[in-house]
C-alpha cells in the first residue's frame, strides 16, 4: 500500500495517456478532476492487487463515451457518491475498493478521484493495460466475467442498472443511453471479486503508468538521443516519424471514427504512413504496408516533448512519432484476438505481433 | 372485484383497441397472449380501486415501442416474472396488485397475461384513459409522480432499471434502449401506492373497454341505423366517413409516424379529410379545417363491422368512419394539455375540446 497524492498523478496521468494509444481522453481534464477531488479529501492508498482478500469487492469506475465531448462537457461531481449507493444497494455488498477499467488520460484518472471522495482505497490494475473502444473489450470478458450488474449515471442525476445477457449487449446498451445523456455518462461495470482480479486483471498498471510518466519527462535530460532515450523508456517499436497532413474524422455511433495521414521526416522522407482509429489507434501502416494493429498499442506523440497525443488532438502540420507497444498477454490468445483483433475492426488482416510485424514490413520497405 | 376470464377478453381487448385512438397495438396479438396465460393460469382477479388499500403497491405493466414491431416481435415468456423481479427487488416492496398504464389493443391486454402468471389481482384503472405515444404522457405525471425506478426488458433477457431527473428524461432513456431491444420491450414505470392511483389514475377504464367492445359487437343487432348506435354506444362524435386514398408513413426514432389521406363517400362525398398519427391519431381535419386534436381521442372504425383499426393497419381503399371521444378530464387541465396537447406535437393550434371545434369546423364547412 501506498499513498498517491497530487506529485504522482502528473506522471501516472501522462503515462497513461500514453498506454491510452490515442483514446482514453485528455490527461488534462483527467488531471485537473483527480486533482480537485485529492486536494479537497487527501490522498488515495493505492493497493497492489496481492493485498486485496479474495473476497473483496471490487468496483470499477470509468467514464463512457465519445473523448472529444469528455473535454467540453464537465462532470457534476456527484456521480461517484451516485455509482457508490447504487452498486452498494443493487449489489447489497460491501464496497471495498474502487479500481480503474482501462489505462488513458481520463480513465486512469476518474478513479482516483472517485476513490478520494469516498474515502475508498483504489487498486493498482485494470482489464485492459491500454484503452479499448467498446466495454467488452476487458480481460474479464475472456474471464466469462459479466459486464453487468453495470451502473450509470450522468452529471444532470439521471442514473440506469443494465442487467445483460452478453457483454456485447451491455456495450449496445450502455452505448446509446451515454449517446442521449449527451456523449458521456460515468459507470461502474465489471464490479467483482479480489480473486479474479488477481487471476484476470492487469496487474500493477498505475505504477507502470506512473514509471513511464516520470521516463518520458525525464527524456530530454539523459544523455544521448532522446528519442533513443523514449523509446528504450517506453520499450516502444519505432514504427514512422511523420508530419501530419490531413485528419478524417467522422462521430458516428458514438465513436470519434478517422484516419491520419503522415508525410515522413528525417530517415523517412519522401514515405508515407497513416493511423486509423476508432477512440484509440487500430492500425498504422507505412508506404501501403501494415506495421502494427489492435490489440497492440499503437501510440503517437510529440517528436519534441514526447507526450502522447489524443486522437482528438491530432492537427495538420504536427509532427509525430509512432510507436508500437506490446500489449498484455491475455489480448493475444484466440479469445483476446476475438474482442479485439484486428478483424473484429474489419480488417482483412490475421493479427501479427507488432515486434515482427513492424519488423517485417519495415525490412520490406527499405526502413529497417 | 370481479373474476376476468377468456370470454371477457374479447370484449375489453375490443373496447381498449378504440380508446386506443389508432395505437397501442393490435387487439389480436394483445389478446392472443392474454388468452394465453389465463388459459394456463387460470382467472384474473379485477380490483376495483375503491378495494385497494392506500398503501398497497401498484406496479403497472406495459409494452414500449412501435406497434408495428409488437406484431412481428414475439414476447419470451419470462418477461413478467423478471419485472416482478426487478420491481421487487429494488423497492425492496411486496408487489399487491398489477395495473394497465394505458388503453390500447395491447396493453389493455398485457397486464392480465402478467396477473395471471404471476397470479396477483389487476386493477380496474390506468394513467391514460386513451394511448399515447410517449411514457411521460400520464396522469400521474401531472401528479407529480415520478416515471422511475422504472424497469424494463426484453425478450432475449437484457434488462434495465432507469432513474431519471425528469419523466421526459425517461422517455428518452428508454426510448433508445427500447430500440435497440429491436423496436419493442416490456416494461413497468410509475409503480406507486394505491392513494395515489386513487387520486390520479383513470378509474374503471378496464370495465368501461368491456362495455364499449360488447356495445360494438352488438351494435349491428340493435334495431336502427347500425352508425347511430355505434356513435351512441361510444358517446362518438362523428366526425368524417372517407375511403384511404393513401397512407404516408415513416419510422423514427421507434415511432410510427404518419397521415392517413381520406376522400369522403356517402353525406361526405366530393370532401376530403386526413388524419396525422404518431403511434396514435394526433389530429383529424375535414376541407382544411381541424376537427379533433389531441389529447382528446381520434378514432377511426371500419364502416362496416365498426372494429377500430390500428394506424398501422390503414390500408388504400379502406372504408373508415371517422370518430372523435372526449378525453378524461385531466387531459384538458394546462398541465395535461402542457404534456399532451396539440401544441407538444407542434401543431400551432390552441386546444379546441373536440365536441367544440368538431361542431364548428363542420359548420363552417356546410357539414353539420
């Protein structure tokens, strides 16, 4: 157990923002909501997953919806006190810790800050170990976990229990009433026991957000490159470094659905690359050839300062460096790829893992 | 209280179907399921609302969505034991008795297929006299009684609890959760306490469908002119006799909207006249001038067997007389008429009570 305070929330913030890979909303707002809560009620004790008894229960707070409206439409900030009654109530069991669902700039905040207000310890792991569009896609779905009994609640006081038959049903659901409470609602889903969080979840997840936080601003002070110094910090695959040129974007179905188009810089001059999303990245690809898709992380930052950037902040003229990241474990067996394979987005690709995919089509195209 | 059993049925599934006012679904489809659970269940036990106590609780039954979805959209069978359930559960209350919520073709008949499966008495009242087309439109709103908790669920076996700041906000959550149910689902909302269903619901409106289906199963045996009695039996207000010469119809947003264009036969000849519709018949015109708005009731009848027809069931060449029903009197109060009047559905027209403005809109137009 330790405690977390307002110096650890910049670096677990930024490092999440990156294992977001473009999704998981804006560190900022995610920051400035933990913050408020911290400053207001104290510190949070953070568990590591081996301290929680098997019988503990566990909840999960996330917000839902669209990244692009999380920025522009505030929290009421009685929606943790709301999940809190209603799981308690619905559940009639004891809550004994809160614990994120995805890592990202606004998920791996909002349950420090719903942990604060209520006075609640928060455990160090999630079901994701990245951030994923729809709700099914957690390790506790390949677990057979139910999403539901799932609470939500909105900042005007609307709140709703789902009670579903599979977890793609909680997302289609869950999905629509978010959309009418205007792009965003707060929820508590994947409520279980200590001991499948220790069996399924992803362990450790704050303190290695926090780790690659603190790595990435410390960058530019080590000697050598800094983008060696990024990429060996972040254990990051090199896929391209681009300027961007144009930004598709389309909200539809409560998705920030797009693509980006990279023009290269430096040793990839005169190639070209683009990113597609959906939330977060799901493929990157350069000079026609795939370099990397979901589940693995595919993650965009700032080539100067290294911060991530979000989907929704992906602008004309930035210039990007893209990196791969392996994701958890569990996302490559035949049940992750399932959920989150590329070809559940569509793709008429067999997954590959990044470090020989990138390695593959790089050598193909000259770049490695 | 009165045993209600398979050969009352026909005659309140009959008599709800033209309070219906061209919704709440098809009278065969209701009954069929009814006949249903009566058959393997035995009798229901209809209360009269002076026998429940005020602090019995009441829990309506209804089904939400597009009739024209009820009719292809089979009910799983659990549907009532899991509101129950649900209700049950989260009032931590002992249910006493079901109620309908509103007249119409299904969901006068819906609650006794749930009484009798879950072998509780019904009572003779519901929040509407009428059907409307959306959940906020019920006495109990102007009441002041709020919609939620309000349970719902469908026939794969999904289900929802809403609680919701307003009963508009409900609409709108359920709606769209209705929706993606496939267009239809079972629901219980406004569940409350026997002083006020006895304050504010519509008070025998079970009896009153059984003596309006058995007045127009009889009206062809009375002595006269079989349209005379049917408009004596109904209390109706004639209001246009026509031939559909089309029917204009659009889904959205789980509503079946429309207009019914009717060309004039018999006294009406060389006239026209239409009838607007969402879900119910909203407003019925006679050579451009509006005969009957909403909430007062508009219902159309075949001109022979005087059976109502449902707005999904206008058909071309379809011989209909045109009728107009006085609402229940907390319809025409500001607050009723605030929820449910013309101007709600954007109609720019004051409320006229149709025995009115029937009477001067056909005499302006040289018809009466």
């Amino acid at each position: 157990m330790r405690k977390i305070g307002i110096q650890e929330l910049d670096d677990i913030a930024l490092g999440a923002a990156l294992l977001g890979s473009g999704g998981g909303g804006d560190p900022y707002v995610g920051k400035l909501v933990a913050l408020g809560a911290i400053k207001e009620c104290g510190p949070v004790d953070l568990l590591s997953v081996d301290e929680i008894p098997d019988d503990a229960f566990i909840v999960p707070i996330a917000m839902m919806g669209a990244p692009t409206v999380l920025a522009e439409k505030a929290l009421g900030g009685k929606e943790y006190k709301t999940l809190y009654d209603m799981v308690s109530r619905f559940y009639n069991r004891q809550i004994f810790a809160f614990m994120p669902i995805e890592a990202g700039g606004v998920n791996s905040m909002l349950p420090f800050a719903a942990a604060a207000r209520l006075g609640l310890p928060l455990v160090d792991a999630d079901g994701m170990g990245r951030a994923f569009p729809e709700l099914q896609m957690v390790t506790f779905t390949i677990a057979g976990v139910n999403a539901t009994p799932m609470a939500l609640t909105d900042e005007k006081g609307n709140s709703v229990i789902f009670r579903t038959v599979t977890n793609k049903w909680t997302e289609e659901l869950a999905r629509v009433v978010t959309m009418s409470c205007g792009g965003s609602a707060s929820v508590s889903l994947y409520c279980t026991d200590g001991k499948i969080v220790k069996q399924y979840g992803v362990r450790d997840i704050v303190t290695r957000s926090e780790k690659l936080g603190r790595a990435i601003r410390s960058v530019k002070e080590g000697a050598g490159n800094p983008e060696e110094n990024f990429l060996a910090a972040s254990e990051g695959i090199k896929l391209f470094r681009g300027k961007i040129t144009d930004v598709l974007r389309e909200v539809r179905g409560g998705f920030n659905f797009g693509k980006a188009l990279l023009e290269g810089i430096g040793e990839y001059k005169g190639r070209s690359g683009y990113v597609e999303f959906q939330n977060e990245n799901l493929a990157a690809s350069v000079d026609g050839k795939t370099v990397a898709t979901t589940p693995d992380l595919i993650c965009l930052v700032d080539t100067e300062t290294f911060n991530p950037i979000p989907t929704d902040a992906l602008r004309y003229g930035k210039r990007v460096l893209a990196i791969g990241l392996k994701c958890f474990e569990s996302w490559r067996s035949p049940e992750g790829l399932a959920l989150a394979g590329p070809r559940y987005f569509k793709y008429d690709l067999d997954y590959v893992p990044v470090e020989i995919r990138a390695k593959e089509a790089l050598s193909c195209t000259g770049l490695a």
